[in-house]
C-alpha cells in the first residue's frame, strides 16, 4: 500500500511567543486536518515528534495533543525521537501504521521550543545527539562536531570555504521567498564568505552564517491511503521511504563519506525506480553548509570530493541542474528539531500540488527529501510526487 500526503500546516520558525510546545501543537494539529477536508474524528491515530533533550520540563508529549485533539482520546497517539531526523521518524510511524492497515487518516506533528532555553544550554543539549564518550568535550558543541568533519573533508579534498559561501548565499536568497523562514534575508556571497563582527567563526572553518538557525515552530501532515487520498483536493505520493541508520562515533567511520545519508539515497531512488535526475529538486537536511555539501556527494550529484562543483557552478540554485533548498533550507528557514522532518516534507508538498507561492519552481514533479539525525547517523529519505 503507498500513503499519501493530502494536508499540512506549518508555523512560522523562529523566536515565537508561543509559551510551550503544548502552545506550538495547537497552531497545527486542527489546522493540518481541515486542511486535508477531513474531521477530527476521522484521524485513526497520531504521532508526534519532539526531540526535548532538556529544552522542556514537560514531557510526554503525545498525550499532550489530545489537549487540542480531543477527538484523539482513546486512541493510539506515540512519541517519536531520533535526533535532528525525529519528524521524519513520527513520519515513518504513520507509514506503517497505514501499511498495516490498522487505519484510514493519521496525523502526524513536528515541534520544539528552544529559543526559550540560554544559548549554553542549547549547545549542551544539541551535543547529546553525539557521542558524548569521545565527542562531549569537543568546543562549541555540535557546531564544532561539524567543524571537524569540515576541517577533515578541507584536508582531503582542499579549501571549500567558497562553496560553503556560496550554500549558505544560496538558501538566505531562497528563503527571503518563504513566508515561514526565520530569517528571510539575502545575506549575498561576500558576506557569508568573510569573517566579520557580524559574522564570526564558530567553530574553524565554520562561520555563523555556515551554521543554521536555533528556532521555534511546528508542523504537521495528515496521510492516508491512495485510493482514499484520489478522492481528495490534493495528494502527494510517497515513492519511497528509506531509513539507514550508521555508527554513532565520528572516529568509527569515514565521517567526510556521509555513507548512511549514500545508503538511504541509493535504497530510495531504486524503491522509486528512479535516477537522481528524475527529480525536480531536493529539500535537503543542512544543518550546518558543510553537510549539504557532502550530501550532494552522498546523493550522487557530484562525484566524492568535487561537491563544491554543484555549489559554485549553480547547479543547484533554483534555476540549476537540480534545485536544492528551495524553501530556504535549515540555514534561513530555521531548525527546531522536532518539526524538521515534518516542514521538510509539507514544504515539498507545496511544491508539488503549485500551492509554494512565492517559492513556486517553474517545474515540480517530483522531489527527494533527505533529513538526517546526528553527524549522518539517523538517515532518512523519501521520494515523493504529485498524485494525478
């Protein structure tokens, strides 16, 4: 059985007045089912992704739905976390919940709170998505785990501060176009290049703008069958959707290879029956520019050690080979964990049924979206395209 996805809902990113994640669930969760013309009533089971890790005293998030949802009482509502790749992860819960056909309509809710907590604390609490036995002390904190896996692909394949510039540039530009994004600003190559007052390292090679952005926001999706979902206003199919999971320890692998984010790629367009240059753009996990610059190698895009390619010759603007980011990526939209996933997925749903706005590529057929748990520990990708 393929599911599809027929609504979304999607809150701003960014510093929100929002109190609570309990107040984030609320801007979604009602909003995604009457955005797919369905009732509460209808929705069979839900499933919420929220990583916490310490931004919250409040737990047990699940239950904490039903505060809006009360139509979910009685019925089986789950917690998903996995790291940066949670929302993909409460996704993955509501794919088999469908394929084993124990319901019709499932709703599924991406958020986190975390602008709320001091900025040390965010760093210590992102730093348990490493392993904390050999990378716990490592300075600044996750971005400095990607400062590592930088200063390592830097030393195999040269300087790539260039095309980490022109990432960055790439996805401030896109995202000036998002009404969701968190910074919507186009910030311009000259600027992401330099090292500024305004602009200063974070952790060697990396600078602030290399790094994305520590956010409030939810979203949410509601999914279905797809014989149910042709007779609905929209639907967005699900071509594949792949899980690799890898070490945790960057010293235990090839930390520049990204080779869990090359599996899922690779098991996903084969499910698909599809080459990369079947999709019309990708929505990317790029938590830092440094991965997504690997991750045009680990997608195939660019052979292993030439990414900056795609990068510098624009093979990836929105006007490019292959569109990568064109919702502004984590980098300008914005990265409260939980949701992630979630956004990445309504966001290529835009796309698809023409409904982006602004955002709106010239061609959307078909998307790859790749979100990551981790430094390429938890892996997820899906192929998706429009119904009809």
């Amino acid at each position: 059985m393929t599911a599809c996805i027929v609504g979304w809902a999607h809150t701003p990113f960014g510093k929100l007045e929002d109190p609570d994640i309990e107040s984030l669930f609320g801007r979604v969760a009602l909003s995604a089912i009457h955005d797919a013309g369905i009732e509460p009533a209808e929705v069979d089971a839900a499933f919420v992704g929220v990583f916490n890790g310490g931004f919250s005293k409040q737990d047990f998030f699940a239950s904490l739905l039903l505060q809006h949802v009360p139509e979910l009482r009685f019925k089986p509502t789950t917690r998903y976390e996995n790291a940066c790749a949670t929302g993909s992860a409460a996704i993955h819960g509501a794919l088999d919940f469908l394929a084993a056909r124990r319901g019709r309509f499932a709703l599924v809710v991406g958020a986190e709170k975390m602008t709320a907590t001091p900025t040390a604390e965010v760093g210590d609490i992102l730093l348990s998505a490493s392993y904390r036995k050999t990378e716990g002390d490592i300075p600044a904190g996750f971005a400095g785990v990607f400062g590592r896996i930088a200063e390592a692909y830097f030393q195999r394949h040269g300087d790539q501060s260039d095309a980490l510039a022109a990432i960055a540039s790439k996805n401030h530009h896109n995202g000036v176009s998002n009404p969701y994004a968190q910074m919507r600003k186009d910030l311009g190559f000259a600027f992401c290049r330099a090292e500024s007052e305004k602009n200063p390292f974070v952790a060697r090679p990396l600078k602030r703008t290399d790094c994305s952005l520590v956010s409030d926001g939810a979203a949410a999706l509601i999914l279905t069958d797809e014989e149910t979902a042709r007779s609905m206003a929209k639907a967005v199919r699900f071509r594949a959707a792949v899980q690799a999971t890898d070490s945790m320890p960057i010293a235990a692998r090839d930390i520049i290879r990204f080779e869990g984010a090359r599996a899922a790629w690779g098991r996903a367009l084969d499910t698909a029956g599809l080459k990369l240059e079947d999709l019309s753009f990708v929505e990317t996990h790029d938590c830092f520019t440094i991965a997504e610059l690997i991750e045009y190698e680990a997608m195939g895009l660019a052979p292993e050690g030439q990414g900056a390619r795609a990068a510098l010759e624009g093979w990836t603007k929105k006007d490019g080979r292959l569109p990568v980011n064109p919702s502004g990526g984590l980098k300008s939209k914005g990265h409260p964990i939980g949701a992630t996933g979630v956004s990445m997925h309504a966001m290529a749903a835009m796309q698809l049924t023409g409904q982006a706005g602004e955002m709106q590529l010239p061609k959307a057929d078909r998307a790859g979206v790749f979100n990551m748990g981790g430094a390429a520990v938890a892996n997820y990708c899906s192929i998706l395209e429009r119904v009809g």
